[in-house]
C-alpha cells in the first residue's frame, strides 16, 4: 500500500489509540470514551492496516504497545492537543 492509499486517521481514531494505550484494555478504553469495544476494535484494525504496522501485543490480560506504537503514541498525542487547542480558540467569547 502506497501513502497515497492508506487510510486517514480521525481524531476519533486517534483518541481510540491514545485511550487503548492509557488503559491497556479495549473494554476499560471503550467505557471510558463511551463508544463500544467492537468499534475501537475497527478504528485498530483500520489503523494496523493502513500503516501495515501492529501497534499493540495482544496478551489474555490486556494490550500493550509495540514499538510501532510506542513511536506513535506521543505523535497521536501532540495532534489531539493541537485539535483541542483550535477547538478552545472558539470557546472564548
């Protein structure tokens, strides 16, 4: 896959990677950004895909981060600050 074809990541799928990370549990992630395990599911899936890379180990007790993952976890981070700070530039009166 080209860079051209690989899939745009959202801000909703980035706050599912980052909350993923925090909890290191998919039902633990999912209840806290109150949407269901199933879709977080999806946005990893779709996000491994896109890079070809696997961001998580997957363990019976949990998840945590490869070192793909562990690259991208503070550049996941950074964009959601920035969203949240051009979001807080129309809050203000």
């Amino acid at each position: 896959m080209t860079k051209y074809e690989r899939t745009a990541f959202s801000t909703e799928m980035l706050r599912s990677f980052v909350a993923i990370s925090d909890h290191q549990h998919l039902t633990d992630a999912a209840d806290t950004l109150g949407r269901t395990q199933s879709a977080l599911s999806v946005h990893l899936r779709k996000m491994e895909d896109s890079l070809g890379v696997r961001l998580f180990n997957r363990h019976a007790r949990g998840m945590t981060l490869t070192a793909e993952g562990d690259k991208m976890l503070p550049v996941a981070r950074r964009i959601l600050s920035e969203v949240a700070r051009l979001n807080d530039l129309f809050d203000a009166p």
